[in-house]
C-alpha cells in the first residue's frame, strides 16, 4: 500500500509549530460535529497540548502530494495515528500510520 502523507494546518491559533520535529506521533480524531468543516479531522498530541491544528482541507492549504480532510475522512476510522515527517515554515507534512 502507497503511503499517505497529510498536511496540519491551523498551527498559528494554537501553539505554533516550531516545537514539532521529524518522527513525533500526532493522533487524528474525526469530528463531524465541527459548524465550519463536516469532514474535519483535527490532530493533537500527548503531553498535555491536546489539539494542535486541523488536517488541511482546503486546495491552499494541502502541500504537494498530500491528500485534503476530505479525501482522508473515508480512510480512517474515528481515530487514528500519524508521524511527523517534514516541518515546513508554514505547515507540517506528516505520513498516516498503517
């Protein structure tokens, strides 16, 4: 199976993402009561952070060969795990975990 890469966005409004580094694990949890976005998936962290941004849903948002919330939602149960990979100046790519 090919890998699927995403992008979090939606960093800014929350802490930022200067702290997060290759190889760290984000969780991603669908949330279809979201008033602004029916196919949301937000993405946090352990530690204490809780929500750190949003899977990018939007053509200006998603980076190069990932793919959008919207195309991810079906994929994923209500929960599921990613791993940081590359950490852009304005996004962070991450690999969803098999």
């Amino acid at each position: 199976m090919k890998d699927i890469f995403f992008t979090i966005t939606g960093t800014k409004y929350r802490y930022g993402h200067d702290f997060m580094k290759p190889g760290m694990r984000v969780k991603l949890v669908k949330e279809p009561d979201n008033p602004y976005d029916r196919e949301a998936i937000r993405v946090e962290m352990k530690n204490g952070l809780g929500l750190v941004g949003y899977v990018a849903n939007s053509i200006r948002t998603v980076k190069g060969d990932c793919i959008s919330a919207g195309r991810l939602y079906d994929r994923i149960g209500k929960k599921a795990k990613g791993t940081v990979k590359v950490v852009l100046p304005d996004a962070v790519i991450c690999r969803l975990d098999k």
